[in-house]
C-alpha cells in the first residue's frame, strides 16, 4: 500500500502530526465550536449510518455554532469517480472547510477534497479501527473495491475530533482491529531505523525523536491497557483504558507510523489480500498476524515472538493463518503472498534483513506454527491445490 524511498542517507530529520487532536465523550456535539474557528459554511462529507445516527445533534450543533453546513452522503468507496463526484459537490457547495465524518474510505476522500480545493481539513472518525485519521496518506481503491494506490497528500488534518462514545459504542471487532494496526508500530518503526529507511513526512526524512518516543509510547500502551479495554467495550463500557486504547490506535500509532515508517507487518498483511479467503478480515486483523510474521522474518529472540503472540490472542487478534481465513492456503498460494510482498515499493522491503521469497514465506509458516505450539489452535495443513 505504502511507497517507499530508500534511505537518503541525510542528516535531517522530519515530523507531521495533525494540527490539533481532540478526544473526548460527546465531541461530535461540539463539531459547530470548532468549525467556526475556520469559518461559517463548511461542506461536510458522512457515511449514512452516521447520517442516521446522529445527523439531527450535529446539525443542532451547527446551528447553534452559527456554521451553515451542506451535508454529503459517502458514496462507500474511496475511488476516483467518488473522489471527484465529492469535489465537484464541495465546489457547487462553497464551504470554507471540509469535513469527513464516518469509517476510514470516508475520511480519506474528505483529505482528498480538502486538499484539491486548499480547504481545511477536519477529520471525525467514528470506529478506532486503524491509525489513518491523523496522516496525510488516503488510500483509493477502484470503483470495484480493489486497492489502487496510496496517495500522499503533504497536508494531515487541520483538526482530529474523536468522539469516544461513539468509538467505544461502535461493534468491538472495529477497536480490535485497531489495537492490530496499532500494535505494529513499534516493531516497523524499529525495522525502519535499523534499515536507515527514511520516514512519510513531505519528501521524506530520517525519524525524529519525537517520532520514535511515541512509537515506543503505542506499544506500552497497547500492552498495558488492551485487554481490559477489549473487556470494557464487550461490555458497552467507556473506560480510562478504553480512552488509553483509542488514542493509541488513533493518535500515538497513526504519528508513529508516519513519522517513522511501516514494514514487513504491513508488506505481508497487504500481500494477503491477494488471496480471497483474506478478504473478509479486517486490515488490522491481517496486520495482527504480520506483525509476527515479521518478528520470524527479523531473527528477533523467541520470547519476544510468545510475548507478541500472546498478546495479540488475548486481546481477540490473529496469530496463525486460520485466523486469517488461510488454514487451506496451498503451497502456491503462500508462495505468491512471499512474491507479492516483495515486489517494488512494498514495505517489507523497508526491513535491514536479507530478503527472498522464500524468506519471506517460509517466516509465514513458522510464525503459523510458533503460535499453534503456544496452545493457540491448528497449524496451516499446507500442501498443493
Ligand atoms: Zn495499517
């Protein structure tokens, strides 16, 4: 998904961040306070369910704010003709701001429209399940679903909003699934230095400190409150840990990643999707289960692979190739996710290791087994198809 530059071996250093992040319960109800700093109209893009959910409170909240809002349902995919279909309704609409309001495809067409017309751009995510909200990065896909590129804006956000209410009522799987994206950061930040990669800022950089301090905060984090904020929102609870976990998924990951760089988690989990019986896990889920992929990959000490692995089974995340829906994948199948996250441009070539196909696929199969010895379920059956 990620392209990559290789190290330019400069002395320099780059960070980005959005401008400002907000995360409180009941946020959203104060959508028209923040939008008036930017001025009176602003044109707002939103995923129906949203929409339907809460439309009448932010329109409430806008009017008392002042701001006249044109409203704009997502079409569902954040692909070329939406992208423009979104612009040209933003021009006709004439706001000073633009505004994505819902899931990941939402927000990153609304930094699309905001950038094509230099407009501020506020971002609202309604579910913590990856660390886009705060970069500059929009991923589009063809109009049929299928990943087209990642398109790198050289503007983040003006402004985060993130309700928490709404975050920690959305479905559980969605939290989850963010604590996987998020979970990768540290280890891909690490492979990123240790390979001298250069970072996502403008025309990329080495990482700052800052950068690889909140890298390494993510992780503690993760650790430190994700059981019990899995355990929290099972339950319909919002919690300091829940809180905790929402702003590392959102927040400490989407700057870790971006300021320091992915890798191999990532280069093999987009890999997986080459396969359909992938597809219907979540792009944190896939990243749970390259994430250890990667630590095989990268020689790293036994323990550390248990400690990860356990981890990510207690909080409800994939270790093994079951998990992923891969159990079956033939011999080929996996041979062809090794080549595809090898191919130029992708991420797990942003690691310090010797890299070959077979490394790469014989990572996948230890890690498979790694976790099922740990008592996690059946290993991959492998074999043709
Ligand atoms: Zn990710």
């Amino acid at each position: 998904m990620i392209q990559q530059s290789a190290s330019n071996a400069s002395l320099g250093r780059g960070f980005g961040g959005p401008g400002k992040y907000v995360q409180a319960p009941g946020a959203l109800r104060a959508l028209g306070e923040y939008l008036n700093a930017y001025g009176p109209t602003t044109f707002i893009l939103i995923d129906r369910f949203i929409d339907d959910l809460m439309g009448a409170e932010l329109r409430e909240s806008l009017a008392k704010a002042g701001v006249t809002a044109h409203f704009e349902l997502f079409g569902g995919e954040c692909s070329a003709e939406e992208i423009d279909r979104a612009v040209t309704a933003a021009k006709n609409a004439g706001g000073h701001s633009v505004v994505g309001i819902g899931g990941g495809k939402t927000m990153d067409t609304a930094k699309v429209v905001a950038v094509d017309l230099k407009l501020p751009m506020i971002i609202a995510p309604t579910v913590a399940s990856t660390d886009a909200p705060c970069s500059a990065i929009a991923v589009r896909y063809t109009s049929a679903g299928v990943l087209d590129t990642g398109l790198f804006l050289m503007r983040n956000p003006d402004l985060v909003l993130v309700d928490s209410a709404v975050v920690a009522a959305a479905p559980p799987r969605y939290l989850i699934s963010g604590i996987g994206d998020a979970f990768s950061t540290w280890f891909e930040a690490r492979s990123n230095l240790e390979a001298r990669c250069d970072n996502f800022i403008g025309h990329r950089h080495p990482p700052t400190a800052a950068g690889i301090a909140i890298a390494q905060k993510c992780h503690e984090i993760l650790l430190r409150d994700g059981l019990s904020a899995r355990q929290a929102v099972e339950r319909g609870a919002l919690t300091p840990a829940v809180e905790a976990i929402i702003e590392a998924n959102t927040l400490l990951s989407g700057l870790g990643f971006e300021n320091c760089g992915v890798s191999a988690a990532h280069g093999i989990s987009d890999a997986l999707t080459e396969l359909d019986a992938a597809h219907a896990y979540l792009h944190g889920e896939k990243v749970a289960f390259g994430v250890l992929c990667m630590l095989v990959l990268e020689g790293r000490p036994h323990e550390e692979f248990v400690e990860a692995a356990e981890f990510l089974k207690s909080v409800g995340l994939p270790t093994r190739l079951e998990d992923v829906g891969l159990i079956d994948a033939s011999d080929a199948d996996l041979d062809l996710v090794a080549e595809v996250a090898l191919k130029a441009g992708a991420s797990t070539l942003r690691t310090s290791v010797p890299l070959s196909t077979q490394m790469v696929r014989d990572a996948i199969i230890a890690a498979d087994a790694n976790s099922s010895a740990l008592g996690h379920g059946p290993a991959w059956r492998g074999g043709k198809s």
